[in-house]
C-alpha cells in the first residue's frame, strides 16, 4: 500500500517568504496578507502541496461547487450528493432505507407506495446495497435529468428525479434475487440495464446446487425508460436469460458502438462454493472461481435482442417476458469473448472505439476494438461454449494491453486521451494513453498515484460520457486506516480527490473525504450548471409522487376534520409557525387519513410534521401536499410539532392530537 | 439576514505579490511555491480571508483532526461524528433509526433488543429527534466515554460507547410521550437529564384539553448512570411532575452550583392553542403561548431532590417512581425565577456563577447569579405560582442583562472570558463579555459576525466544560438559501465554524459545512485525544452488546450447521475471503438461528453479511460476532455475500443459503 511521505514544508521557509514580500513590497495590505497567510501555513505544518491543495479545494462561503457527484451509498442504501472540488456532503437521497430527515418512508403514502412496490414477494425490504448510479443522457451526454441507481442486495432499480431529488420508484427485479452490473444507461436513455451477479434459479425459485449448470441462470434485464412520464416502463420491459456465469459491471456502447451492451463475468468455472458434505472434491469460490484461464465478455447487440422482445419471441417467467438462452443464442443476440479472468469492469472509451476490462488477477488492462469485434462477428466460423454461445477469438477481437499494475479494477477517462485505471491491490492510480484516435504515442502507462487505500471504482468528471471533462478524479478508496480519527472499529471509507488537470506522469493529490456513512462503490459526476432542481415546488399543492398539483390537497380555508363513520379526515396546513388546525380531536380505533399542505412559497421554508409515539414524520417542502393515512389504536394525548425549525416562534408551531380511548 | 460582501481579491494584486516574491527572492524554490500558490488562489478568486480560512481548515492526508464534534442529526434520529477544523463527517452513528451500512437494526439480535426497549408500548419506533448530546464528565471536564442524547419525538434517551462509537441503551420515558431539555450530565455524570417539553397527561394517559391546568403536567426526569456498566440505570432513576407549563432546555451546574439543575420553560400561559370548536374564545399558540411577560427558570435542588427520591417519597406512575409535585413544594425542591419570555436555553457559566437566559422576544441576554439565588432562597417569604411553587423575584437573582441583538437563543463560552449567544434573528452569533471572576470590563457587546442563515444552537470547543477551550465556535444554523448548490427544495442545514481565538470585536468566518443529511440541533465538541475508541475488538468473538467476548460465539473449528427440529443454528465464520460454511441448506419454515464471528485482528477488516430477500444486514467489525434469528418462511436460492468490499477476492466471498419448498 502506498503511504504519503510528506516533507513538511518549513517554519523557515515561510518566514523567509514572509520577509521577502515584507522588505520589498511596499507596506501596502500586499505583504501583510502574504505575511498572514504564510504563518497560518507555517503554524500549521502544511507543505507547499498542501497549501496547493488547499487554494484549489476551498470553496468559500456562497460559491456554488462547479461540479456535482452522485455516488452510490453502498449498503447504506442511498445516494450522496457530493459538492466538488469542495466535497462537501450536500444531500444523501434516501433510496432503498427509509429516512426520517427528508420524511422518506415514515407514513407518506407515496413512500409506502414505492416500498411496497419494492419489496420481494410478501417481504418487505428496508435497505439495499446501492451500486451504480447511471445518470440520464441525451446524445451520450449526461443531460442532468434523472438518475437511475441498482441495489445488489436485492436485485432492483430505482428512479430519481434531480427536479426535487427525491427517489420515485423502486422495482423488484422479477427473474433474479440479486444484480449487480447495473445501472448504465443507453446514450439517450431509451434503456437502463440491470446485469446479474451471482446465479440463482430464475423468479427467486428453488433448486438444488446439483442442478446448477441446468437450473441455475444468469441475466441481464432491460428496463424501457419512459421519459415523459420519468418511470421505467415495467410493462415495456424484458429480460434475456443468460449461463450461470456470474454477471458483473456492464456498459453501453456510445457512437460508434450505440447498439451494443457490453458485461463481463466471473465464475465462468460455475463452481458452486465448498460443499461441506463433500470437501474433497470441492473447493471455495475463492479459489473455484479463479480456477480457470479466462472469464466472458458478453456482447450483446442490444438493437437486435430489442426487436426480438418487440416480436414477442419470449417466454413468461414469474410474469415478466424473458428471451431465453435457446434464442439468444438462434438469433444471435450474444457472443462471447475470452477475457483475463475474474474482471470486475467493462469500460467504453468516449467515442465507443473499445472496451478496456482488467482481469484483477492480471496486471494489465485488456482493450477490445469494437471494430475487430464487428469484423470477427462478420467472419462467422465460431467456436462455442458449452451452452452454444459464439465464442469470439481472443487474438481476433483484442486492440492492445497496457501493464498498469497490480488489482486493476475499473477504468475511467478524460479529454485528453488518458484513462485511469483503479489498482486495488497497488492503492494506486494509474494513468495510462489510449492509442488511436485519441493519442498517436498511446497504448502505455504514463504514471501512477497512490490512493489511501484499497481502491474500488473511481470516477473522473463526466467520466461515463461521450465528452469526458477530465480536470477532477475521485478515487473511492474502501479502506482509510491511518487517514483519520477513527471512530471506533467501523472505519470511513475515504474518497480522495485528484487533480488531473496536468498532461504526464504526474497527478495531485488534493483532498481525502471520510465517508462515515456507507461504503459508496461508484459514482457518476456532472457539471453542477447541467442541473436545475427546483427551488420550491411549482405551485403551492403539489404532489411529488405526480409531479403535479393535487386538486384535492388542502388549501387555505380548506381545513379541517370531517368524520364519516369510523373514518376522519384531517386537512391540515402548515405555516410559519402555525397547523391549521391546532387540535385534531378523534377517538380510538378510527382510521385516519391526514392530508398536509405546505402553503410557504420560500426557498428553504421546509416544514416537518411528527406525530409522537405513531412512528410518522413527514418532510413537506414549500408548496407539497402530503397524505398519511393510519388506525389511531393507540389512545392518549400526542403532541404533533414541527420537527423542522423554521422560524423564531418554531417551538410554538405545535398541536394536540387526541385520542380519546372508547 | 446578514450576507458575506466578500471583496475579490484581485488577480493582479497576486501577480504582484508573485512578482515580488520572484524578483527579490533567491531564484531557489522558494519563490516557485509562492507564485504557483498565487496563481491558484487567483485562478479561483479567493480573497485574503478566504486565503487564509483555507489554510487554517485544510487538513491534510493522513492528519488528525484535533477536535471531534457530536452534532444530534435532528431528525434523521442520529449522531454525527465531525473532524474538526476540517468540518468532515467521520461517521453518521445509527441511534434511533436503523442504518444498514453499520448493520444497525437490520437482524443483529442486539439491535433488535434496543429497538424494543425503545418502543411505546407496542408501537415499535424507527426513528427520533436527537436534540441535545451530552458527553460523560468527570471533574466538570469531558472524560470521552460515554454520549447520551434524547428524542424528542418520542420522549427518549439513548446511551453511545464511545469505545465502539455504537448505541447500547435506548430507554422510552415512562411518564411522558415527548421530551426535549435532554440530555445533559452532571459534572460526574451521576445523572443525566431529561427535561420535558409540550404538557401532557402523565404515563401517555388521555385527558381533554378542558382540564389542562389539572390533568396535563410537565417532568423532568433523573436518569442515573451506572458508569461501570455503560448503562442508564431504570431501576434506579426517578421523575418529578411539574406544572404544565412548557419545559423547555435544562442544564447541571457546575463547581459552585453543582448540585442543582436550570431549566427554562415557556406558555406559563398554559395556552391550549386554537380551538376550532370556539376560535372566539381562544388563540393560537404563537400568540397564546408568547401573550405574557415572563416565563419560569426552574430551580432545582438536585441533592435534596436524589435525597427525596431514595428516601421513597415517590408514588409510581406507569410502574416508574414520581415526587408528585406536592412533594416538589413540600421538600422544596424546586423555585421559580421569572425569566424573559419564551427562552430557548439556559446555560451554566464555566465557573457555575451564571446561568444564561435568552428570552427570544427580548434583545438581551439575562444573567442570573447562583449566589443571589442562593441568597433569595435562603431570605425565604417567597410568593408562589398558582400551583405553590415558590417563586423568587427578578430583580433579587439577576445580576446583568446585556444587549446583544434580534433573537437570542443559546450561548457557549471560552476560555477568554466570553460568552456567545446565537441570534436567530439578525443570523448572527454576538460576543459579550462576562463580568468577575471573568473580565474586569464585563457585562457588554464585543460584537458580531453573520452567520447564513437562521442560526439555532451553537457550540465552542469544549464548551459545556468547566474549562472551555475557545478557539472555536461553530454555528448550527438552519437555513442555507444561497450557500451552496441547492439539490431540490430540500435545503442541506449549514454548520459554520468560526475562528474566536483573538480577542475582541472581530471573529473570521473560516468554513460552510452543509449538513444533506440531518438537522443538527445541538452540538459538543471534545478534544480529539480524549478519546480513546478501539480500532479492532479486543478479542474475536467480541459481543459489542456486553462488550465481552462470548464464548459461544463460532471460532475457526466451530463452524456448521446443526439441527434440532425445525430449529437450525448455523455457526459460521467470516475472513478475507470467506464465509465458512459456505454453503447452507434447509427447509421452508424452519427456525433459524445463525450466528457469525468475524474472525479478523486487522483494522479495518469489517465485513457484512447479508441475506438478498431477507431483510438482514449485518456490519461484523474485527473480532465481533453477532446472531440473527429468523423463520425461513420465504423458499428458493439466496446468495448471502460480504457487503463490505474487504478484498481483492471481495466478490467471490459469497455462498448458497438454499431453503427448500415443504
């Protein structure tokens, strides 16, 4: 592992800098701010890095980060809203785990919605282990309007709007109990992709591990992005059935290979782990999944695999159509390609001309050509694999390989013909050139940085578009050992920020982030002036789950408490520092439906909503309507408040509930 | 709202300022760091102050932070662990809402234990409104052991070991449904203290809001700390009734008042807010519970109040021990001292000489002496309050009020002799100072400095001591409006810490952290190396819920799979890169009871568990072992897989959970 060995940049040096400006400058303001600021440095120990470091990362008060960073929360479940260069936390978006902050899941019928939506058959599940954020692109670039995100845990996607940041769907992936290679979105977004990763049944079914090469089957789901409505379109939907290899990350092909999906796998040995009735003749997936020489590219031309689900060529499985793997392989949707084994990532160079995987137990990085690829297709005459899948020919289809170092994990790419590789096992970086058309000297390692440590993914500027900025890399480092106060035996993961901006060997190191709230995996980072999220929502009434006003939310004379039997509706709204109404008095055993309007039309002026001992906290930003909706069976008095502070008089902005025992 | 006018600091004058460096000092590389430092600094527009705040915030790779801060994440139900200067999130802990990333509440036997001792009743509660975090004290001084924090929703209090920076304890109060003037230590942390705040029947009973003034009361409760056993201890706490005025912030005296306890209130008016039945005869709660002159300060006499309790003076209320508040009177335990109306806090001068009260709606702080307090008591021919409580008067206890500005909520002190009081209104934090044993000059305005915006709470290092370090100050701030890239209407809170360390009228703005994941409503800051947290457990087979090693727990050798009917426990090990067994087979319906060590010895080597469709979840930190318990109601094939990425073979560190179908 690499260590930073900083040489302490020192005291005297920048008393001596200080006396320069301080005996020929003039005794203008000049010197005394270089005095100033050289004593804060000098007392604080920073080298001439740091204080580099320093000026190009600060963000002072009021200015807004030039870049914004979706990264994954890993089995936090949500996404982090990430500031750059400041990398400061902004918002985390609650996704798979409810949270009460943001009123996400505790009573909002939208939520319950989303959750119910989301779970597994009668399971309800309230986390997931986030992966891949994709964000929606038109022409290839990213165009700011939604995001797209997997959880591994659990086999499903979900849907965010970055018009309010607030996740709006969450679907259960119907063939598979897991993913992994997901979500990656086609250059305009007509696709997002959820791969598989370990084999299972397919529709959660059951099967002996005897059984695996026939029962067990990998997959990769295509779910049809309906922009308009801003939803995957279940129904629009369809998975293709693939071997029992393990599936990993996947990527779309971009201008020159738009059409074409790319994974890759591991496990392609299909060992099924130690059996402890049996140990002599097996062994663990460490050792089984490593066995062999080679794992699989899978490409997938996905123009052709769309047409055959629009011909109906499929099969029901748990409800959901599925091309089978009979027909994938008679139509000829899929080949595979020898890969050096057990890669985690397939990345697609801007312009779409190749695909770099780095097998992890390899010390280079393999690239495809897409053009040898479509050649080595044309020329026909393949091998197969024992499923009959067309194998291409190593030699055929492989442009180049650059050796990077040691654990080459995930590749990334800037505007000047570089690419980034991450080196797990290194803590590295390493940048290497592309060859043609990007650089004439390309296909070699150019330098390497150390990272602190245990490098997973990393993410460059716009890394995953066909116009990559460069400027800014962050490595996602999974350990930090010695990088900060630890608290306690659970460590933060650490991203650290590297300037790229420089052509050659060199990088800098300029900023280490703990993340001390999940174990991000990837992230996806746009220019912060691509978004524009509201400010408030549009008018005041407005439903989130719709993206519209609801003409039945409560308004401004509208108030009250209306009793039908058993059943009690309350119309509320919500002002500083006032409920309307302040008292809501039922009894117990009524089924209550709570309708809250926030009527402010202030940036900021959020109002939260509580009511104790019911588990029910809502989160209503200016101009939303919200509805709960629940069985008062606890009788009592309860104190509902605003949870959010939002004005001198905010400890007065209080009612009772009251639920008189029957 | 007070806005920064930041001048820019002109490119040219860096130009200059590089020039000069460049053309009087040696051609050595001196004047090189100058000039490149320069030109970023131009580059980015940075003024000197900006400059300046940067380099006394950045922190660089691999230095630790020298303070931590504890900030209540509000409600998001959690602490938040931030490095400071730097203004890093180390870790967000998991208190009242589960958190899958720590594998917080997501099958861990313990959490589940935690989470049912936290219910009301039969309501299971997922979240809270952590608002006021205490750490432990020894001396007066924190000693870095233990954290405890309330809910205010809900009317809780949790205890946090500060050795694994993980929640042990969460206690629902018995008498009422909602806190808030929670929790706060004595000075040897012998009882931590939770104030209540919105009135209600006692024991979360029903009364009609007709009989407020006789059936609705407030409490304060005394929660007595076992330090040897890192346990609130319910057997041995007790509360006393109040009036059903709004109890509001509490705070433990210290050194010449330790022994006694300050809590402020506000609607003595005992306003039941509107009435929708007769809105003629009735007001809402911002008027209602503002409409009188003063409020109480409540004057406890901590000693003789422990002694009335452990002398069985108490009747029991929802099975916990109660002085009523005829006991409160008759022992006279508690005193009343009107205070300017509608406070928000009170806080305990370093010395214990002074409490500190801000009426919101008057421009002054109050300044009360113990001494005179004492003196006032002891003269005795008190008036009462119309429920008896003695009642001292206003002009025999205060010492001082001074002017400071719109909308004082808290104060914190330093190490100089002054005190700062948050100004919500003027969004500014003013410094005055205090008079003797404190400054000669005391008892007025030193000045201000803008804060952005809404300030709440604010916190000084080591502020709650009887030491306060000064240095810095860091304002807990509501809204941010235009301080950062706005991700939705949802607005990230903005801490911002600021440098005190010189004398006099000026303080420097040094950094904005936004907060996207909570809203802090109160902070304490300690110095980093009072903490003393492990970095792996102690010994493998750890159980954090005892903090002892089981020793049941599986152990390399152990491991396996028994059955005993329908109940199957499974006994399992984890290590880079391995579960063992890694295979585990059983029948729908069974009863299983799966319990894992994570066998590592390295920092960092955490490593997760998870069940896909099962809802499980577990963070195993080096050397931990945990259970989990679950009916196998769901049949099919589940791939359980480590969720930490731990290694180079992280993904291959997977296995078969096969339920077979009955």
């Amino acid at each position: 592992m690499g260590r930073v060995h900083r040489s302490i940049f020192s005291a005297a040096l920048f008393t001596a800098l200080a006396l320069v400006a301080g005996a020929c400058g003039s005794s203008s303001d000049d010197s005394v701010i270089s005095e100033s600021s050289a004593a804060i440095a000098t007392e604080r120990g920073l080298s001439e890095a740091d204080i580099n470091a320093a000026l190009k990362t600060y963000t002072p008060s009021g200015q807004i980060d030039e870049y914004i960073m979706f990264a994954s929360g890993g089995h936090s479940g949500q996404v982090f809203v990430i500031g750059m260069p400041s990398m400061r936390l902004i918002k985390e978006i609650g996704v798979f785990t409810p949270e009460p902050w943001q009123g996400y899941g505790y009573g909002d019928e939208n939520h319950e919605d989303l959750f119910a939506a989301g779970a597994a058959g009668d399971e309800e599940l309230t986390w997931g282990d986030t992966h891949h954020p994709a964000l929606s692109e038109t022409g290839g670039d990213y165009d700011g309007e939604y995001l797209f995100i997997n959880d591994k845990a659990n086999g499903r996607v979900a849907t965010i709007d970055l018009r309010d940041f607030e996740t709006k769907q969450i679907i259960k992936n119907p063939i598979s109990i897991n993913d992994h290679g997901g979500t990656f979105a086609t250059p305009d977004t007509e696709w997002v992709i959820e791969g598989g990763q370990y084999a299972t049944p397919l529709a959660w079914d059951y099967a002996p591990l005897d059984d695996y090469e026939t029962d067990y089957r990998g997959m990769i789901t295509f779910w049809k992005f309906d922009r308009a409505a801003g939803r995957l379109d279940y129904d629009a939907s369809f998975a293709m059935e693939l071997p029992p290899y393990w599936q990993d990350v996947c990527d779309a092909g971009k201008l020159v290979s738009e059409g074409w999906i790319f994974c890759n796998s591991f496990n392609v040995e299909m060992s099924t782990g130690m059996d402890p009735a049996d140990p002599e003749n097996s062994e663990p997936f460490e050792a089984g999944a490593s066995a062999g020489e080679n794992d699989y590219l899978h490409i997938i031309n996905l123009e052709a695999t769309t047409a055959v689900a629009a011909a109906g060529k499929t099969v029901e499985v748990n409800g959901f159509p599925m091309i089978t793997l009979d027909t994938v392989i008679e139509e000829n949707l899929l080949y595979f390609a020898p890969e050096p084994k057990s890669p985690h990532g397939v990345d697609i160079t801007p312009g779409g001309e190749y695909m770099v995987v780095s097998g992890k137990l390899d010390p280079h990085v393999t690239i495809y050509s897409f053009e040898k690829i479509q050649k080595a297709i044309a020329a026909g005459g393949f091998e197969t694999d024992q499923y009959g899948v067309p194998l291409l020919a190593f030699d055929d289809v492989v442009e180049a390989q650059v050796e990077v170092g040691l654990g080459p994990l995930h590749t990334q790419f800037d505007d000047q013909g570089y690419a980034y590789t991450s080196l797990f096992l290194d803590s590295d970086v390493a940048r290497w050139s592309l060859g043609g058309p990007y650089r004439e000297d390309g296909w070699k390692l150019e330098g390497t940085i150390d990272v602190h440590y245990n490098i997973g993914h990393l993410a460059t500027a716009e890394g995953d578009t066909v116009s990559p900025d460069g400027k800014y890399l962050v490595a996602l480092n999974k350990w930090s050992l010695d990088r900060f106060f630890h608290p306690g035996p659970l460590y933060p993961q650490n991203f650290q920020l590297i300037d790229i901006d420089e052509p050659g060997p060199e990088m800098q190191l300029l900023y280490d982030m703990p993340i001390g709230n999940g174990e991000p995996h990837y992230a996806q980072i746009i220019k912060a002036d691509k978004l524009n999220p509201y400010t408030v929502y549009p008018e005041v009434g407005w439903d989130p789950g719709t993206m519209s006003v609801d003409p039945d939310a409560p308004q401004v004379g509208t108030e009250g408490v209306i009793r039908d039997g058993d059943n009690v509706t309350v119309n509320m709204t919500l002002v500083r520092s006032h409920f309307t109404p302040e008292r809501v008095e039922i009894f117990e055993g009524d089924h209550v439906t709570w309708n809250l309007t926030n009527i402010e039309t202030s940036e900021d002026a959020t109002h939260g909503f509580t009511i104790p001992g019911y588990n029910i906290n809502l989160s209503l930003e200016p101009g939303e309507t919200a509805t709960i909706e629940f069985d008062a069976d606890n009788s009592g008095v309860f104190t509902f408040y605003c949870t959010e502070f939002c004005s001198a008089l905010h400890l007065e902005m209080a009612g009772y509930f009251l639920v008189e025992p029957k």
